[in-house]
C-alpha cells in the first residue's frame, strides 16, 4: 500500500515536471515566436501569386499612360526615276507625312477603359490577399490542433506509464493480474502509435503553411500554446456582402465592358486624317519663267468612313451579352457569399456548443476517474474501467480541441466574408 502510494506521488512530480518544462519552452519561444499577425505581413511579401498580381496590376497601370496615344506618324520618301516636267522644272524627289487622329473623344474612352481594366486587377489583387490571410488562419489553427492533440497524447502516456507501475505494484499482492498489465501495455502502443501518425501530420501541415509563405517546408512553426473560447460570443455587425471584394470585381468587370461598348459606338463614327507632301523641283535653264525650280509643299486632309459597321453591330451585341452574364454571376456570388456567412455563423455556433459539452463530459470523466483511482486502495483494480474511461477522455478531449479549431476557423471566414 505505502509503495503504491509512492507510485501516486511519483506520477504527481513527473506531471508536474512535465508541465513547468511545457510551459518554459513555449514562454522562449514567446520571446522571439512569430505571430499569426507577422506570418500574414511575411506572406504579403514573400508569397509568389500576390508579387505576379502585383506585377500584373504594374502592367495594366502602365498600359493607362499609353492608351489613347496617337497612331504612328506614317513618312514616306521617293526619287522620281523619269522625271515629270513642269513648267516651272523637273520634279526630282518626293516626301509625305500623315497623321490620322481619332475624334468624338476615342482617346479618352480608351484612357477610360484601361483605367477601369487597372481597377479590375486592382480587386484581384485585393481578393486574392483576403484569400490568402483565410488560409493562413486556416492552416495556423490545424497546426494548433495537431499540436494540442500531441501534448494531449504525451499526458495520456505518462499517465498509463503511471497506471502501469500501480498494476505492476499491486501485481505482487495480486490484486492484478498480468493481463491487466498487458492492457495498459497495449493501450500505451496505441497512443505511440497515434503520436507517430500525429507527428506526420504536423509535419505535412507545416508543410503546407510554409508554401504560403514561400519559405522552406521543413522550418518550424510556432502556435500559441493555448486557444479558449470566450466566456461569451463577440457583438458582431454584419455588413451587406454585396460590398465584398469577390463581388465588387464584377461591378468593376459591367463596367469594363460598359466603357468597351461606348468606345466602339466611337470607333465605328468617321476619323480624320492631316498630312502634308513636299516635292522638291529642279530649276529649268531653258528659259527664265517666274518661280523657277520653286519646290511643291501641299498640306492634305483625309477622312476615314467606315462604311461596312457589321464588325462594330456584331461587338455591341457581344458586350450587351457579357453584361447580362456578368450580371446573372453576381448574382450567383451574390447568394453563395450569403449562404458561406449563415453557415459560417451556425456552424462558430455549433463549436461553441460542442466546446462546452466537451467540457462538462471531460470534468465528469475526471471524477469517475478519481473514483476508480480510491477503489484501489480498498478493492482489486479493475482497469478494464480504467482504461474504458482513458479513452473516454481522450476522446472527449479530442473533441475540444476540434471545437476550438472550428470556432477560430469559422471566425476567420466570417471575417473574411464581413469584409469591407
């Protein structure tokens, strides 16, 4: 009895031993651990699909200083092989220059729709950040339940390690039996067995965060150490999604193509053409004549009719048509953001209720623990109990942790779906 009771005491210390060297190591990892807040600017740098967006929107802010430019400047040169004469001399070279320049405010409609094609790649790059901090979150919070299911397991086998010295103890005064010790042996290959699968994926999930952020799958990652759900549910102020960015790109797509279908009821209206020709002339030494060898300068004006518009008819249907259809995918988004935001919301509501049955089942698991625990000082151990009860609270505690991780994802895509 005194060296069972040895046995308790020896549990106690390793525990608490265990505890405090838990709690040193992760408090110096606090010092210099990144946060979720440093991962996500780390990603904002880092993460290749926001630098070629970003290269992306350059491009398209580049092409709003060249849009509406004029067309080339058409010169052109040429020698008279047989040489026309004039009565004033011999026409020798010829050179040309034209210009033609669009009317009806064309350049500015152009300048207008590469700005808004700007604004498109803008949003792009807005939505694809949002999405990115969502997965970021995402994956955080699986690497915390991996890691907290972990800690779990190392508690669970420290504590069957303890039953097992209580049964070999009480073995000798044959209150066990070595079946009794076999089991706990078994249950002890079982939760190294789950620690082994554990560690494999935490490491393919490190794996996967790491890729967010462009950096080497194989570094480490540092949670927090503990999550809890508040006391009680955050004030919330919903805002209308018909402001999220995901819906905003198709706005700003309608009016692209608005300003797409003004510029080519634009294009098809008449253009005007200025250029100037200048004919050199050689003097004549026949005779003496008033402007002798005097050279040509004529100045020309050309128009551009556009007299077959089927091609110009044809685009602004296909523009009426890309706004309907931009406008029945709005309203597609339009309701899946809707559906996402109530789900999320139910589904934060349901982790909270799952978190709190959690943990009543795991203080009443604890004491009919703690009951079993005093039998065995007056009676034969019974550790199929034990055991039966061990399982009970991993189970329970596993499911915790899974309530936790579920209301701090669903917080997350709540967030990213009441954003403005």
């Amino acid at each position: 009895m005194q060296l069972t009771r040895i046995c308790f005491a020896r549990a106690i210390s390793i525990n608490f031993f265990w505890h405090a060297s838990l709690y040193l190591l992760f408090s110096s990892f606090g010092v210099t651990a990144q946060t979720l807040h440093d991962y996500q600017r780390e990603a904002l740098t880092n993460n290749p699909e926001l630098k070629a967006l970003q290269y992306h929107l350059e491009q398209s802010e580049e092409k709003i200083s060249v849009a509406g430019s004029l067309t080339n400047t058409k010169i052109s040169a040429g020698y008279f092989v047989q040489e026309p004469e004039t009565r004033t001399g011999a026409q020798k070279a010829r050179f040309s220059a034209q210009q033609s320049v669009p009317l009806f405010g064309i350049r500015k409609a152009q300048k207008e729709t590469a700005r808004l094609l700007s604004s498109v790649e803008q949003n792009n790059l807005e939505v694809a950040k949002n999405v990115l901090f969502l997965d970021i979150k995402r994956t955080y919070y699986n690497i915390y339940a991996l890691k907290a299911k972990q800690n779990i397991l190392k508690a669970r086998y420290q504590l069957l390690e303890t039953y097992r010295e209580i049964g070999l103890t009480a073995l000798s005064t044959n209150r066990a039996t070595a079946v009794d010790i076999l089991k706990i042996n078994i249950a002890l290959n079982e939760v190294r067995n789950k620690e082994e699968i554990l560690k494999g994926e935490i490491l393919s999930t490190e794996k996967e965060f790491n890729s967010l952020l462009n950096r080497d799958g194989f570094e480490a990652i540092h949670v927090v150490d503990n999550l809890f759900i508040p006391e009680e549910e955050p004030t919330m102020v919903l805002n209308e999604t018909s402001n999220h960015p995901e819906l905003l790109r198709y706005e700003y797509l309608t009016n692209v193509v608005d300003a797409r279908l003004k510029l080519n009821k634009r294009e098809a209206l008449p253009s005007l053409g200025f250029g100037l020709d200048y004919i050199i002339v050689q003097e004549r030494t026949d005779m003496e004549i008033s402007d002798n060898g005097k050279d040509i300068v004529m100045p020309m004006v050309s128009v551009s009719i556009p007299l077959f518009t089927n091609r110009y008819k044809s685009q602004s249907k296909q523009f009426v048509l890309e706004q309907n259809e931009l406008s029945q995918q709005y309203e597609a988004v339009h309701h899946q953001l809707e559906n996402r935001l109530e789900r999320a919301i139910n589904e934060r509501i349901t982790s909270r209720i799952n978190y709190d049955t959690q943990q009543k089942n795991i203080e009443q698991a604890k004491q009919v623990e703690q009951i079993l625990r005093a039998r065995y000082e007056t009676s034969q151990i019974d550790f199929d109990q034990i055991l039966a009860v061990q399982n009970m609270l991993l189970d329970f505690e596993y499911n915790k942790v899974e309530a936790i991780k579920e209301y701090f994802i669903q917080t997350a895509v709540i967030a990213y779906l009441n954003v403005n």
